[in-house]
C-alpha cells in the first residue's frame, strides 16, 4: 500500500503542479500515466521479496487456468452490460442521451479506436488489478472476508484517486470532488470492488482486469458523469455481484475453492503460471 500510494501520488503530485490538461499533447500526461502504475509496481516489489525469501504463494491466490480464457470474456461483456443498462434506463428516465458521435469523438481526441483501448487497457485494469486483486486480495483474505475486503478495499481505492479530482482533463476533474457526481463516484468504488473480487475469485487476475476494463470504457464512450446514471450503474452492478454470488463456487459450500484458480488451499510453487495468477 505504502509503494502503490508513494509512486502514484508522487506522479499525480507532479502532474497537479505542472498543470494544464492530462492529454497527450501535454507534459502532464505523463506523470499522469505513470501514477497509474503505483499498485503494480507494488505488485512487483511484494513479488521479489517473496521470491528472494522463499515464500509460497497465498493460500487465497487464484492460479491462472485455461478456463479464465471463457470467463473473462463473459464477465466483461457482463459488467460492460451494467453500464449500458443503467445509461439505456437513464436515457428512457430523461437523464441523459446516448450518442455514437460522443463515442466516436471521444476515441478520436485519444488518437483513434486503437489508441483508445490500449489506453483504457493500461491506465487502469492493467496497472491497478494486479496489485488490488492479485496481491493484496489474497493476503487480507487469509484473516477477513470478500465482504470486508471489499469494503476496505473499496475504501482504499476511493482514497488512492482523490489527486486525479485536481489534475485537469481527467473523469474525476470533470466531476468535482464535493459535487454528487464525484461522492458517487468515490462510493462507487465499493461495488466496483466487490465485483472485480468476484472476477477475481472466478478466473484470476485476467477475469478482474477485464471486468475494469469494460467498466471503465463503457462509461467513457458513454460519457457516463450525471449522478442518477451513476446510482443506476451501482445498482446494476449490485444486481450482477448477487447473481455471481449466487452462482459462484461457494453457494454450494465449496471453501475457498474456484473454477479458475483449483483449490485456493493446494501448494503452489513460485514460478510459472502459480506466479502470474499470484500478481
């Protein structure tokens, strides 16, 4: 926490101090691109010093399975769909209008279709899972439940953003930190969380990074900011979270076993794909 924090915000600190907006075009997009990468380099840090001390793997890591390659895709057009719902109900409500001109201009200001899903792909599910879910999930659930971490993880995760509600061009700036919009956004982080840890659970790091990933796009090519579309998403994602929950491994009382991972109790060694799901 201590490294994903220190390198994140000493980037975000400096972007804030640069000033202007956090696009391409500008030096501060690139101390804000790298903020982003402050869990995985914790990530990585927690990585060589279990290697180099001779540590197993935890217990609750969930191992990468060829099964993950099914449920990823499922789970993020699943959580992708939470967005659209909630942005199709909005639009039916009055609250906002869905446009695939925004969509498409919104990938052209970032350099065109490609550009835009590699930068959704890094600045977020690639540089941030595998050190929520893949590091710390797994080492706070050896002594608390999903519904704590989530909680607390939630919590974390809220907190770790708030320098982005200062650096200019970015979601969190056009929302406003004191403004409804922005204390959804930061509440929403809990059921954000909830849901990438049930990923997680069921297919491993790969599952969760790309359920943010659809998350994360969706509402940016939806151009997804009024608060009512935002208390719609939670409580689309609220919906979805209990059907995993109710379909998932452990509502038939399987311990802490998952499909994608085996037995989250079996010994892993510390290399090969033991390793990558432990990230």
């Amino acid at each position: 926490m201590a490294i994903a924090f220190g390198v994140s915000w000493a980037c975000w600190g400096t972007a804030i101090g640069l000033g202007g907006p956090a696009t391409p075009d500008s030096p501060t997009y690139l101390p804000f691109l790298l903020g982003a990468f402050g869990p995985l380099v914790g990530a990585l840090a927690i990585r060589v010093r279990r290697t180099r001390r001779g540590e197993p793997v935890p217990e609750h890591a969930v191992r990468f399975r060829p099964a993950a390659l099914l449920w990823a895709p499922l789970l993020m057009v699943a959580a992708a769909g939470t967005v659209l719902l909630a942005a199709v109900i909005g639009q039916a409500a009055g609250d906002t209008t869905l446009s695939w001109s925004d969509a498409r201009g919104v990938m052209a200001g970032m350099g065109g279709p490609a550009a835009f899903l590699v930068s959704m792909a890094v600045s977020g599910p690639l540089s941030e899972e595998p050190g929520w879910r893949g590091t710390a999930y797994p080492r706070m659930r050896a002594t608390m439940g999903r519904f704590q971490i989530a909680l607390v993880l939630g919590v974390v995760w809220a907190v770790w953003h708030l320098p982005l509600f200062f650096v200019e061009g970015t979601v969190q700036n056009g929302l406003g930190l004191t403004t409804p919009g922005g204390v959804l956004f930061a509440a929403g982080n809990i059921p954000m969380a909830m849901l990438v840890t049930c990923a997680y659970e069921r297919a491993g790091v790969l599952a969760s990074i790309a359920v943010h990933f659809a998350v994360n796009t969706t509402m940016v090519l939806l151009s997804v900011q009024t608060p009512a579309t935002q208390a719609l998403i939670t409580g689309c994602q609220l919906v979805l979270i209990a059907a995993l929950l109710a379909t998932g491994p452990r509502a038939a009382g399987s311990g802490t076993r998952v499909p994608a991972g085996g037995p989250a109790g079996a010994p892993a060694r510390d290399g090969g794909s033991a390793a990558a799901g432990a990230l």
